[in-house]
C-alpha cells in the first residue's frame, strides 16, 4: 500500500521547508532510516529520513522548492504501483486522505497521526496542542514541568511547558490564546510525538469528550510502570534491637515520581542530598526550595557496648532520562555498525606549553589547550579529507567544511555542541565559541541546531587526569580523537634523558571509510601541528 509522506516539521517554529536536496530519486529502493532528503528550515539544513520501505514512486517538492509542513513530500510504495487515485491532479495531499498501513490487528498506531481526526469533532474554539517534534531525532518527550496550570489563561506566545527531549530540555510556546483546559501529560510524564499535550480554549469548555476521544487514538506511552523513585531497601537483622527512631519523612509522589519544584531538584542534586529524605511543605506536599535549603540529615545513634551490624542494601532506581535513551541508541548503534579500530600516537608538548603561556601574555586574552588541539585538527583534516568523511548507506560524503564537535559532560550524559568552520577561525575565536557551547550546554540552552552537523569530534579527558582512554565515533562521523592529559615526566632527547611534558591522544577510525594509513598520515600532520603550534598562525 502507498504511503504519503509529508513535509515534516523539523523544529519547533518552522511553518514550512524547502528541499535542498535529495538522497533518492523517482524508482530507487529506500529502506527504513535511508536518508530522504536534506530539508532546509527555519533553523538548519537537516537530515530527513525514510521511516518506511518500498520503492519512491512520486516527488511533490523538488529541490528548490518550498513547502508548508503536512504537505505532500513524496510517495512510497510498491514498485508499479498504481497512484493515480491519491495524486488526483492535487499535489497537496493531508495525511488524513490516506489510511496509514498498519502491520497487524493490534493496531500499532504509535506513528500514525490522529490530531486532523480528533480535530473535526472539536468544540467551538478548542484547540488540541501535541506533543511537538523539537528536533528531528526526537520520538518522544517528557514534561519536564508546567509553567501554566489547568484554568490559567494562555497568550499567543506564553511558555507553557519545558520539555525535555534526546537532546536538551526546551521550553514550548503556545501558538494559541484562550484558557488551559486540560493537560494530558503530568510532569515527569513521557508520550510520543503528536500524542496529547494539553488542550486549549474558551473557559468552562468541557473537553473530557475530546480528551477521551484522543487517548484512545494516540500513541501515548506514560510512564506509568516508571519505577518508584523510592529506595527500594532491605534490612540486616540486628544481634541486639536497636533504639526505635523516628520514621523518615516519606515524600509525596504521583505516578511514580517525586512530587518537587525544577529548582529544589537542582539544588539537591548540588548538594548531595537525597529527594526520598525530604519532607515537603509546598501545595500537596511539593518539595521546594526552602525544604532542601533547610534540610538536615537525621543524626545517626551509636551503639553503647556490644557491636551491633548496622549495613543494608540500599538502591535507587532512576528512570532512563531522554538524552540518556538517546545516547545509549546512538554509541549502541554506532559500535556495532562501524568497524572501530584505533591509533596511539605520543606528542611531545614542550612547544606547546611555551606558545600557550606567550599567547595568553597577550591582554584580555586566553586560550586553552584544548583550543589548539581543535584548531589544529581542523587544519589537518582540509589536508586529509577521507578522515574528515561522513559513511552512508549508499555513499561516502567527503566534507570540504570542517565542522568540530567538541564533547561536553552534562548531568544526564554527553553532549557534542559544534564549533563551525572551525579551520577559518583564531585560537582566541574558537576559546570564545567552545567556551560559550560548554556553558549553554551545562544549562540545557543549546539548540538542536548547534548540536548537529559535526564532520569529526574531539573528546578531551585530561582535564580529569585521565592518560589515555578510546571513544566511540560519533556517526556519521568517520573518526573521534580521544585527548589525554599532559603527564611530565622522563623523556630521552638527543641521547640524554630528561624532563619532558608528553601527551596521549587516540584516534577511532571507521574501517569503511578511513584505511589505517590514512589514519596514520593525518596524525602525523597534527603532531606538526601541536608540537609546532606557530605554523598554525602562517
């Protein structure tokens, strides 16, 4: 059965896309995750995959040419499949008009669409608000917290909620004025894209038909069965009965989560204390900010004579966060998809360390090592293209830009902001731009944009006195280099041992696209690089 596939909505704001290129042509074969199309956005020019098989019967935009979002991008079906019918001398086809194919029965209909459904039986006025694609990997998203709550009146523009995706958290506007009627997503709560949000519309509208109607159409997956964020413990048995002690407070919960404010969870994570200890004397028991801030650990007693065993177990389960979903599908997907291998290489720093010191002489001025490491591979890789490749299902991409990703810890996992053209920067402009993506990553602010578009990674972990380690490559990236710390220590130079400062890095190759002498070259043209760093500058 043919399937029509729309313009996407890629970004949170985008109203319509063009097509800057694509991937198939009319007759070719696509598999489920083949690259479509490059579709242009509001934001960035980004990867638009097939989530379907067959053959690519139609085009409806071709490149160049602009688009509403929900309007018709291509066909799919089975090759000679007749499509008259669905064309009808219209190339603007809603997703409505076509009944999507269902794999059984059951009716699996987590990637079907019902909101034009659910839509033509609305009340006057209301408005259903789904849970938006806030970046093109994204599948599903949690409610991090309302920032309205049910009755509260809503402007075109008012933030409404924060969502937090693979990627980072967002906060969402609403593009509708009138009043919160219902929500359809508890904080802490997680449903797939297009799935019910919230509904919005004139006050003292009763919408609980239409929220019935939908819950039975979307694809909602709630966390529901979400463990218990509760410890979960089991007690030794005691030689001797110790002292009754007052019970811990129990902290509220709702489906499975603590009931607490963004800002009291953030301060109790800065300070080590646990949640399930606190007592909350917010509304229904919320925990805030005043609680951690006046939270103190309960004393524990001491036994007087006879030693008295007092270990336990004692867990907590956490529930997988999105980024944290994302991240393990991504490295899961790319280590045993690519052919890892890896090179070792030593550099000798001593040039490095004086031009550094020389260079933050220089007022109002300061640069990091990391910093030449990035500038660095960026001038080596316009000199050996295959490292700077990208490997897809139906072709190698040689990049003639060179776009660093520069991996960044953050509390839920790992983050690749990218540092663009890089080559085509100072040192003092790639510190600023690294700098600036650290910082806004740490706080959840960066945009999906300026996390995607990376043509190689560099992960440095010699801040942390980490020598040596290997990462996985970041797809579709071809290579990662792993940076070490600078380790002082003996070193032989001109037949004489001696003080040195030497530095580790590896370098994780895909095998489809980046031969081991080719991996050997481009580190010999970074060690010029680093440890002479002043031909950076000519």
């Amino acid at each position: 059965m043919a399937i029509v596939v729309n313009m996407p909505r890629l970004s949170d704001t985008m109203e319509e896309g063009t097509v800057a290129a694509w991937l198939k042509k009319v007759g070719d074969k696509v598999e489920e995750g083949d690259i479509l199309a490059e579709i242009e956005t509001d934001k960035a020019t980004m990867e638009f995959e097939s989530f379907n098989e067959g053959t690519l019967l139609h085009i409806g935009v071709q490149e160049g040419e602009t688009t509403k979002v929900d309007e018709l991008l291509a066909i799919i079906g089975d090759d000679g499949e007749d499509i008259s019918g669905l064309l009808n001398g219209n190339a603007k086809i809603a997703k409505s008009d076509v009944i999507p194919e269902v794999k059984d029965e059951s009716k699996d209909v987590s990637d079907v669409d019902f909101t034009e459904e659910v839509k033509q039986d609305l009340p006057e006025g209301v408005i259903v608000v789904t849970m938006p694609r806030l970046s093109d990997t994204m599948e599903e998203g949690t409610v991090a917290t309302w920032l309205k709550k049910v009755g509260d009146k809503v402007e075109e523009g008012d933030i409404l909620a924060e969502i937090e995706t693979d990627k980072a958290t967002m906060e969402f506007e609403s593009f509708q004025s009138g009043t919160l009627l219902e929500v359809g997503l508890q904080e802490g709560e997680s449903a797939k894209v297009d799935a019910l949000l919230a509904i919005i519309g004139p006050a003292g509208t009763d919408v609980s038909g239409v929220a019935a109607n939908f819950s039975t159409t979307s694809s909602s997956v709630k966390n529901e069965e979400a463990p218990k964020v509760e410890a979960k413990k089991e007690t030794s048995k005691a030689i001797t009965t110790p002292e009754p002690k007052a019970p811990a407070p129990t902290p509220i919960t709702e489906n499975g989560r603590l009931h607490v404010s963004p800002l009291a969870k953030k301060l109790a994570e800065e300070k080590g204390i646990n949640l399930t200890k606190v007592k909350g004397t917010g509304e229904n028991g919320r925990i805030v900010k005043r609680d951690i801030e006046n939270y103190e650990p309960a004393a524990s007693g001491a036994s007087v004579g006879k030693f008295v065993p007092t270990g336990q177990e004692d867990f907590e389960d956490i529930t997988n966060s999105q980024m944290r979903k994302a991240i393990a599908k991504a490295l899961t997907n790319s280590k045993f998809t690519a052919p890892h291998y890896y090179l070792s290489v030593e550099f000798d720093m001593e040039n490095a360390m004086a031009f550094r010191a020389q260079f933050n002489s220089i007022p109002d001025t300061k640069i990091s090592y990391n910093d030449i490491i990035v500038k660095a591979c960026a001038l080596a890789l316009k000199q050996h293209p295959q490292v700077n490749s990208q490997w897809f299902a139906d072709k190698m991409r040689l990049n003639n830009h060179v776009h660093i990703g520069v991996a960044v810890a953050v509390p839920d996992g790992l983050v690749v902001p990218v540092v663009r053209f890089a080559n085509e920067q100072s040192l003092p402009q790639i510190g600023v731009a690294v700098k600036d993506l650290a910082g806004r990553a740490r706080n959840k602010k960066l945009t999906p944009a300026e996390m995607e578009g990376s043509t190689f990674t560099v992960s440095n972990l010699g801040m942390f006195g980490i020598d040596t380690f290997t990462s996985i490559i970041n797809q579709p990236n071809s290579a990662i280099l792993s940076v070490g710390n600078i380790v002082e220590k003996p070193v032989v130079k001109n037949g004489q041992i001696v003080v040195g400062n030497t530095m580790k890095l590896s370098l994780a190759c895909d095998h489809r696209t980046v031969d081991g002498a080719t991996g050997a070259q481009f580190l010999q043209t970074l060690k010029g690089y680093i440890e002479n760093p002043v031909t950076m500058l000519v």
